[in-house]
C-alpha cells in the first residue's frame, strides 16, 4: 500500500510538472524580477507616424488586474514581482511606412517567460499559430546601437528562467517576424522550440546573436523557397538563417543533423555562426547543388577559434560568393574539406580560408577555369600553409582579378603542383616566390569555351596562348593562324592541320562542339606568317591599333577593340591568354574572316618551289618527298590538290 501511493504521488508530482510547461502556452509574455528596479515598453515613433498605429496594449502585476499602460511608462519591481503583458497587435516594429519600433527593457534582472501570443491575441493567444503583417517580434528585446547597422548592445538583464519557458508557438510565419529578437541578450541561456518548418525572409536573422545559448533549437525546415515579389510584398527564405547564432560564444555544440534542407536561397546560413568562438563541431552540409544559393555559405563558420575540423562540402555546383570566407578566422582548423567543384562562379571562394593559421595543405583545387575573384584571397594570412594543388589554366581576365592576394603570408617555402597546360605567374597573383613547382602526373587537358557563330550548323570561335607550353587541340577543332591581307579589308586564316601548337604561338581555334580539349604536346618551334599577339597576363592595350576575335554585331571576326567597348579607355584590358591582332591604320571597325580555299599545284608554283617544299597528309604526317598520289596535302600554310 505504501509503495502504490508513493507511486501515484511521484505520478502526480510528474503530472504538475509537466501541466506547468503545458502551461505557458496559457500564460502571457512574463517578467519575474529577481532583485529591484523598472520594466518600461518603450513606443519610438519614426517621422510622421503617429500613436495610433499601435494599438493600446495592458499589464498586470502580480495577480492584481489588467490595466491600460501607457507606452514608455516604467513599472517599479521588487524581488520575485511578475509582470505580464498582452495586447492585440499584429506587430510590434514596422520597417518602412508607417515607422515605428518597440523594445522592452529592464533595469532590474528579470526572467522572461509565457507565450509571446499575448502581444498579437490578448484572450486567444494560447491556441494562436499564425502571424500575419511582417517584423512581429522584430528587435523586441535588442538594444540598438547608434545605428541601425551597429551590433547590438549587451543586455543583461533579461534572462532564461530555469525550468518556465518562453513560447513561439507560431507555425506560419512572416518575413523578418523574429529577426533580432534576443540580440545582445547574454542572459537568454536557453532557446524556444521553433516548430515552423516554412521560411520566409529573414525570419531568424540574429535572432540569437550575442546570447548566452548553450545548445541550439530544432531547426525541421528541409526546403527553402525562391525568392519573389510582388505590389504585395516579399516570398520565399533568403536570409532565413542570416546572423541566427552570431557570437554564441557560450555554444560548444550543435547537432550535426541540425540543418537538413538540401535546396538553398540567397544568404540562407550566412553568418550564421560566426564568432562562436568555443564551437568545436559543425552540422552537416548535406546540398550538392547550390544553384539559387549565392552567399549561401558566406561566414558561416567565420571566427570560430576552436574549429578544427570543418564539414563536407559535397556540392559540385555552385552559385556566387557562396563559400566566401566561411572559414576566415578559423585558427584552429587543421584540416580543410574536400572542393570538389570543376566550374566555378564569381568569388565562390574568396577569402575562403583567411587567417586559417593551423592550416597546412590547401584542398585540391581541380577546376581548369577561373573566374571573377573565385580564389581571391582564399588562403591570405595562412602562415603555415606550404601545399596547393591548383590545376587552372584558364585565367580569365587576369590572374590578378581571379586570385588577388591569395597567398600572401603563407608559408615561406612550399610545394605548388599544377597542371602541365598551366602557364602560371609568381608572385603576389600566382605561386609565391620560393615555392617549388611540380607538373602533375597526367594532367594534360584543358576546356574552353568559345563564341557560337549561329549558323545552322554552329560552330564554335575562340583564341588561346600559353607561353610555356605547347598542345594539339582535339578532333572535333581546327587551328589556325592569322594575318592581316594587304587592304586590310579581313584577317586570312590559314590552318595548322597537325593541330600542334608549340609553346609561344597564339592561334585561332574553331570547334563544332561547343567545348574544346587541348592536350599537353612538347613540340617545339614558331608558326611562320602569324601576325597573331597574345601575353600570358591581361594587358593593356593600344586603343586604336588593336582587334580581337568575338562575337559581335557582324557575327563572329575581329572587332576594333574601342568600337565595341563604349568605356573603352587606357585600363581597359585584354584578358591572359587571348589572342589579338595589331592593326595600324585601319578605319574599319570590323574584319571578317577568311578561312582561305584549298589550293592547287596548278596555281603558278613551280615543281622545283613545290619539290622543295615540305608536305603533311592532312591528319598531320610528315612525308618525305612531294606526295605522288592524287589527294589533298598540305605545304606552305596551304591545302593542295594533286590530280
């Protein structure tokens, strides 16, 4: 008997207990003071905006009755008063017309607990999920800094109750609806559920940032939603997540599984945990194409001192900025993920890892191609690092806008593998000055991508030069150098028919595909009669003598460089790598082109010239002697028929 009624009392203890935690979905936002001072919720109304935006809101104390307040009153507290709040507001901050902003303050340490509901539904909060208008809770707690954009100021007096908890029970959410909520809030020890598993726009931005959080809410949300608008207003998730855990500094842990959604938006983690300088584990990374994701990732990680191992990066494709100094500042990170990206976009990885001074080896860079600022700064500062792996030979417009300063500081001395195709500057923009280089076994390819000529059967224009190393270009494309004719009416171009390239030549290159392969090739030697120009950095040209092949308003041939630029002027600059030609003295804004006519021995060579001459087959051998058969061979730049 005695055992069954310590059973039902243990049971009915349980029973309460739990009822009190059910219970603050009943009960209203709560203050309960600890030691003495004021409560005050502040009203601040922006330019022409008057009182009557906000509705009247009530307080109780204690258990007394509900009673009007009147906006910026303060309530005088002693320890273990409770101070309750309700009204019926669809928001309490507007960013824009009208203007205005709320924020609860308090001299006097309080714990804050009951369902924030009570601000939007004063009698039916308790079954209340739904918010409507934008910017519900926006700030509420925050302490503005002199401007808008200054990082809040430290509050301390509103805190995490032990064991009452604070309630979101929303379900439906709007746009920025808790951005900067708790911000600054050091006492907010302990985070509410967040049971909403539909972004919208900035709906966690900072929401946390500054706060003395120790572990993390469920984060159930699996998909993000595009960007729109309308006469309306805003849809979808970017920035859902933008700033949430900012400078969490009490934060060790987070689940790995934490952040499921394999689609991305805009600014979706960006910042998320940054200057979480205890964090010692990060969340899976589980997306693999971050199309639609730009700055997804960008400072996600940055300044996390105790990081040492980063997450999986599994995406193959990605979207701008989105790694961007996700793991500046990271001294402690040892080890860096795997980049398995073979495109890249503008600044995907810019200063990526920054100041990361425990790194040594930097991950295997695989993409032949660069772009806009993709590795600019990526390792700056790393004093340590002295391995990259880095197989680029396409440097767009210059190895000074890809890269930057993307190894200075790094280690003195150091091994740099490239690709045998990459023709690489030293110095602040390409391989520290030092390093030892190292062609990697094997790589003899590159990819480019040309100019459609959109003719009915398209065909595919590009230049290319590499000052140090020769190739043939595949099948599938024709080479050629080019010069100038007499009248200097059209560039001639004649074709190479081997396909060789030695190293220093600049060509023309023309595909029926709408990629090209050009494979490492050790021959050596100049292209007679090519008046084509080219360097392996970008250049600054001489305005008006200078042409380059691209598709313009004429089709695909050589443009005056000034005609086709409006902006044109003396740090205007020809990319690495691309081909032009100098013209002096030509009016002509354009130059087509003549890719030349196959030639026969009857057209005015001698036999002793033709004998004398030497001969391929058109697949590129050399033969002895002039060719007896009948065919097409090729001497003398040209293609010849025997009869």
């Amino acid at each position: 008997m005695k055992k069954t009624l310590l059973l039902l009392f243990a049971i009915l203890i349980a029973g309460v207990g739990n009822g009190r935690a059910q219970d603050m979905k009943s009960t209203p936002l709560t203050f309960e003071a600890t030691n003495s001072g004021a409560i005050t919720f502040t009203l601040k109304l922006g330019y022409g905006t008057d009182a009557s935006v906000m509705n009247a809101i009530e307080y109780k104390k204690n258990d007394g009755a509900w009673t009007t307040y009147t906006w910026n009153e303060a309530i005088s507290v002693e320890n273990s008063d409770k101070v309750a709040f309700r009204g019926n507001n669809v928001k309490y901050y507007g960013n824009g017309s009208p203007s205005f902003e709320s924020h609860i303050t308090s001299t006097a340490d309080v714990y804050v607990y009951g369902n924030m509901m009570s601000l939007i539904n004063s009698t039916d909060f308790a079954a209340l999920t739904t918010l409507t208008g934008d910017w519900n809770f926006a700030k509420l707690f925050r302490k503005e800094g002199e401007n808008p954009w200054d990082p809040p100021v430290a509050v301390t007096t509103i805190k995490s109750h032990p064991s009452k908890d604070i309630v979101l029970p929303a379900t439906s959410l709007t746009n920025y609806c808790y951005a900067g909520l708790f911000a600054g809030c050091s006492g907010i020890t302990r985070a509410p559920e967040l049971p909403a598993t539909t972004m919208t726009v900035g709906c966690y931005e900072e929401m946390f940032r500054g706060t003395g959080l120790t572990a993390v809410p469920a984060l159930p949300a699996t998909k993000m939603i595009p960007y729109s608008y309308d006469a309306v207003g805003e849809y979808g998730s970017i920035d859902c997540y933008m700033q949430m855990f900012q400078d969490c500094t009490s934060l060790t842990t987070v689940p790995v599984d934490l952040l499921p959604a394999t689609t991305l938006v805009h600014g979706v983690y960006q910042n998320m945990f940054e200057g979480c300088t205890n964090l010692t584990n990060t969340p899976t990374l589980p997306a693999t194409d971050l199309t639609g994701g730009d700055q997804c990732y960008t400072s996600m990680f940055k300044d996390c001192t105790s990081l040492a191992t980063a997450p999986e990066l599994p995406a193959t494709t990605l979207d701008d900025m989105c790694y961007a100094w996700m793991f500046s500042g990271c001294t402690s990170l040892a080890t860096a993920p795997v980049l398995p990206a073979t495109t890249l976009t503008i600044a995907c990885y810019h200063r990526m890892f920054e100041g990361c001074t425990s790194l040594t080896t930097a991950p295997d860079l695989p993409a032949s191609s660069l772009t806009e600022q993709c590795y600019g700064g990526m390792f700056d500062g790393c004093t340590k690092l002295n391995y990259v792996k880095c197989l680029a030979v396409n440097f767009g417009s210059g190895a000074d806008m890809e890269l930057g300063d993307w190894l200075v500081g790094v280690s003195a001395t150091g091994t740099f593998v490239k690709a045998k195709m990459g023709d690489w500057p030293e110095g602040t923009y390409g391989i520290p000055s030092g390093w030892t280089k190292q062609d990697e076994a094997g790589t003899e390819t590159m990819t480019l991508t040309g100019n459609s000529d959109e003719e009915a059967t398209p065909c595919y224009w590009t230049t290319y030069y590499n000052a140090t190393v020769g190739f043939m270009a595949d099948p599938n494309t024709k080479v050629y150098k080019a010069k100038v004719n007499s009248d200097k009416t059209k560039v001639v171009l004649s074709e190479v028919t081997n396909r060789i390239v030695p190293a220093g030549n600049a060509v023309v290159l023309k595909s029926t595909a709408p990629t090209l392969t050009l494979t490492y090739n050790a021959t050596t030697g100049t292209l007679s009669g090519n008046e084509l120009r080219a360097s392996a950095s970008q250049i600054y040209p001489t305005p008006e003598n200078t042409y380059m092949l691209i598709k313009g308003a004429s089709g695909v041939g050589f443009y005056h460089y000034p005609s086709i630029n409006p902006t044109f002027n003396t740090q205007t600059i020809i990319p690495a790598r691309k081909a032009y030609l100098t013209i002096a003295a030509s009016a002509r804004s354009f130059l087509g082109i003549d890719e030349g006519e196959t030639t026969s021995i009857h057209e005015g060579y001698s036999m002793e010239e033709l004998g004398s001459a030497v001969w391929y087959t058109l697949d590129g051998r050399r033969l002895d002697t002039m060719p007896t058969q009948k065919g097409i061979y090729v001497s003398n730049g040209k293609k010849m028929i025997i009869k």
